[in-house]
C-alpha cells in the first residue's frame, strides 16, 4: 500500500497515491472510474494530485469500485484523515501563525518546546500520547520537525526558548534520546536568532507552572498566543489574555538564567547523564 509514499506522508497524501495505484493497476481511465463512482474525472484528477479532499461518499464508492468494502480501504484512510485534521485543530491555526511572526517567546514547564525538539524525542512523546494510533506518529512527528524551516529563512523570527530546569532531567525517550536533545539545544544556541533560558528549581513557584503557553509579536505591535494543557489549546488574539500572558512571560523570564547560564548548566546535565 502507498508505494512511493514517505513514512510521514498525510493521509490525504496516502489517499491520492492509492487511489492513483487502484486505478492504474485497474486499466481505468479517470474518466472511467468517474463514470463508475458517479463523479466527474476532474474530481478524481483532483484528489490524486492532493488539491482537494475527498469526501466519505467518495471513499465509500472507491472501496465499492475496487472490491474493497469488507477491508474499508479508503473508508479508513478517509477516517485516519478526519482524525488527523482534528488534532491539527487548534494547533493548525497555530502553524500559520509562526512563519509570519517577527518574533516568538515559548514557555514550557514540562518538555522542550516543540519547535527545537529532536525527531526522537518528539517520537517518543507522540508515541505515549494516548489516542495516537501508531500509523499517525511519524505524521506528527514530520510536521513538527518542519516548524523549524522558519529559521532557514533570509529573515527569520527572534525566537525565545524558556523551560524549566527540570525539563533537563526527564528522560524523555530514555537516555539516549535525552542526551542527543540536550546536545541538540546546545548546537540550536548557536544561531543567531535564538535566546534558550532556564528557569532553575530554586525559583520555586514560577507563574506558569501550569501550562505552556507562546507568543507571537507582528508589525504594529500585534500578538497572538497558544496556551496548551493535556494534549489540548487554543489560539487566541484576545487582549485581556495576551496582556496577562504577556506579564506572566516577563515574570517567568526575571527567574531564569542567562542564556550563558543556561547553556552551562546544559552541558553539566549532559555530563551527568554521559557519565
């Protein structure tokens, strides 16, 4: 199934491939599987090229075309493609703001803020989350990997980086994984346009303990923010919360190290867990 298909392909993707494999290896024309579904071959043109979305009565007459009913073979990469625009949600509308940002600051108090985790580590926090079928990590693991090409880019954001110290500790993955992200900060704190700071255990009850949060400065001084909890967020431009956010990200910033501090303590939790 989905020859030619990359690991962490959508399953909108995984769609198009097969219904373009099913047909060729049918002797169909577009034309002709468009009279067989009721449709016209444009549609079909369409979905294979991945410009548009199928529909559950499309996919429900392609398992019927191609003998495919009792395994609901497009019927489940329709449902897997439901459930995957579902989790993208809320953070969906959150990946079209960061590339247009001028600046970023996250905040995170539990793991590395996504858009500098490792492919493993991010892997291995997919892979726990409860209701993410195996088949549909590699996808989140693909999309998250690409939040970094805005680095790339000939202007990128200013992007601030502040997690708790005990971030450092939880071996997310195990070891190994831990170690190479750690290793992996380090190596991001080279570039220019990012500032990592943590925030050490002694600071004790830090505003924001209890969820991450990021925000997004435009021109003219306009923001946007995410808060995420347990797997879920939201994404807002309500004045009142970013103002709150705004002073809660200022406070969290007074107890954090220098980025030259941090960077240290970094390099002696590696020592730590290497030796």
């Amino acid at each position: 199934m989905g020859r030619g298909i990359e690991p962490g392909a959508s399953a909108q993707a995984l769609f198009a491939a097969e219904l373009a494999r099913l047909r060729q290896e049918s002797g169909l024309s577009q034309v002709a599987l468009g009279v067989r579904i009721g449709c016209h071959r444009t549609l079909i043109s369409h979905i294979e090229r991945g410009t548009k979305r199928p529909k559950r009565n499309v996919a429900e007459a392609l398992d019927v075309a191609f003998g495919l009913t009792k395994k609901r073979h497009f019927t489940g990469i329709y449902e897997r493609m439901i459930r995957e625009m579902g989790a993208m949600g809320w953070f969906g509308r959150w990946l079209k703001v960061e590339p247009q940002a001028l600046s970023l600051r996250f905040w995170d108090p539990m793991l590395v803020p996504g858009i500098l985790q490792t492919e493993a580590y991010a892997r291995a926090i997919f892979s726990r989350e409860p209701g993410i079928p195996p088949s549909e990590v590699e996808v989140l693991v693909t999309r998250r990997m690409e939040r970094r090409a805005i680095l790339d880019r000939e202007a990128p954001p200013r992007i601030w980086i502040m997690m708790d110290e005990t971030v450092l500790h939880r071996p997310i993955g195990g070891r190994t994984v831990l170690i190479e992200q750690l290793r992996f900060l380090l190596e991001m704190a080279q570039h220019p346009g990012v500032t990592i700071q943590v925030v050490p255990t002694e600071a004790g009850c830090t505003p924001g303990l209890l969820s991450a949060f990021a925000l997004a400065r435009f021109p003219h001084d306009v923001q946007v923010a995410t808060i995420q909890s347990s797997g879920d967020g939201i994404v807002t431009t309500e004045p009142r919360l970013i103002s709150r956010l705004t002073l809660q990200c200022d406070s969290i910033r007074e107890d954090t190290y220098s980025q030259k501090e941090s960077l240290h303590l970094i390099e002696k939790v590696i020592e730590q867990w290497t030796s």
